[in-house]
C-alpha cells in the first residue's frame, strides 16, 4: 500500500474530529456532557452496525460471529471491550466533561500528551519502540504547541478540567494501540473491529449517562450538531481512524493527531469569527 494514503487518512480525520471540538462546545450549551456523548456514539454505533450487518449479508460470518476467524477469539472480543471501554466511555465520554471545564484548544493542548502514554503503554505490554524520527517529531509538535498557545492559557481554577483531559487521554491511548495490536496480529475488518468497540463503549456510556440522571430536550438545532456528528465524525471519521492504524503505528498516528492543536483554533477562529485567541 502507497504509505501516503493512510497519512492522507489521517490527516482528514484530525480535520473532523477538530471540528468536533467546535460543534461540542455548541452542544454543552444545551444538554449535559455524558448525555451529549451518549446520543452522539449510540447514532454512530447504530449507523455502523447497519452498515456492517448489510455488509455481511452473503458471507458465511454473522455478526455475532465476527471475531470467530482470530486466532485466539477469546483474546480479540476481550480486546475489543477493553478498547471501548477505554476509547469511547473514557476517553470520549471524559472529553466531553472536560470540554464543559476547560476551552477547545486547551483541551486539545492538553491531549498533546496523549503519544507519551502510547509511548509508555507500547513499551510495557509489546516492547514497541519509536524510531528517532518519530521520537524527533513528537518533540518538535510538544515544542511547538507549547511556545505557540502556553502563555495564553490559564489554568487558575482548571484543574479538575485538567485531571479529566488527561485521563481521557490515557483512555484513547489504550484504544488506539489495543486496536492497532488487533487488526496487526488477527487482521481484522477495519469496519468490524469499530462497529464492535464503539457498541461496547456505548453501552458504558449509557450506564454512566444514566447514573447521572441528567437529561435535556432535544433542540433543532442540538439535533443537526447530533446527526452530523455521528455520520461524519463518528461512523465514517472512526473507521478511517481505525483503517489507517493498520498502515501506521500507533505512537506515529497520535503525534499526528497533534495537528489537531492548530486545526481547532482555526475552526474556532472561522466559526466564530474571532482572532485566533484561546478564550472562549
């Protein structure tokens, strides 16, 4: 496979997801943060799950049956529960509280961090070590995001914020190289691997949602943002996500996703039609 596809991938998916953070921030104004990512991926995984069932139609696999050609299937469906778990009702579901404490970019400085516990985790678990380029250029996206944005941000106040983000970030960095180790060694369908990660995410998202007891009308406008975010930047932007894992490292693919740092000021600064500042 021409390498410069799965990049290209990539980079179109940062561009969604950094307009994600955007739309997010609209939403909080009107439905509480678990609420919000809960309607949001249970779309998505209802979207995906239609696809993958059609998909299927034909073949001597079922849906149910999806993980039964891995080599070890026990191994790959508790993969994949940890995965969602870890991606969708910690890493995602933890975003949205942290978007309600801290501002969009702040946020996503903050998750600038997230190739270090994919460095560490890749280490512990499948000796997977970076090369000095990739090791090069992590360094260089740090240092540019932090002489670019550090002084703007204040973080009076914000720590709990703070604590949420980077726990989030953790939980994508587990999702991310658990995905990567699956499709690597049992060559998974990109389109099921996601449709079975995002459902059981989803349901721990509705648990926690539940718990909360927090609910909200559903505004037309709410219901567009819903919609578009779980056609676009859900169910197609995951899959891309998930199908460029399979040509690129997991450590290499979060540092890339680092661009996303400056893709959410400059969709900020053109919905908003503000200077490019970090205050919401």
């Amino acid at each position: 496979m021409n390498k410069a596809i799965p990049y290209t991938v990539a980079i179109i998916v940062t561009m969604l997801w950094s307009s994600s953070f955007v739309l997010i921030k609209l939403g909080l104004k009107e439905v509480p943060p678990l609420y919000f990512a809960t309607l949001r991926y249970a779309l998505g995984f209802a979207i995906l799950a239609v696809i993958d069932i059609a998909s299927s139609r034909g073949h001597s696999r079922s849906y149910s049956g999806a993980l039964n050609g891995a080599q070890k299937p026990r191994t790959a469906w508790a993969t994949l529960i940890v995965a969602g778990i870890s991606g969708f009702t910690v890493a995602q579901g933890l975003e949205y509280v942290g978007l309600f404490y801290l501002p969009a970019v702040t946020t996503s400085f903050i998750l600038t961090f997230t190739p270090l516990f994919v460095l560490f985790i890749g280490i512990l678990m499948f000796s997977e070590r970076p090369s000095g380029l990739q090791m090069g250029g992590f360094v260089l996206s740090l240092i540019g995001a932090y002489a670019f944005f550090s002084t703007r941000i204040s973080w009076q106040g914000q720590w709990l914020g703070l604590v949420i983000v980077l726990m989030s970030g953790i939980g994508w960095a587990v999702y991310v190289i658990a995905i990567r180790e699956l499709q690597k060694t049992n060559r998974q369908s990109s389109l099921r691997v996601t449709t079975i990660s995002m459902e059981a995410g989803v349901v721990g998202l509705v648990v926690l949602s539940a718990a909360t007891g927090e609910y909200a009308p559903l505004t037309p406008n709410l219901i567009l943002i819903v919609v578009w975010l779980s056609v676009v930047n859900t169910a197609l932007a995951f899959f891309m996500w998930n199908w460029a894992l399979k040509a690129i490292a997991a450590f290499e693919l979060t540092v890339i996703q680092n661009i996303m740092l400056i893709e959410i000021a400059f969709f900020r600064s053109s919905f908003f039609r503000r200077r490019l500042r970090l205050s919401w």
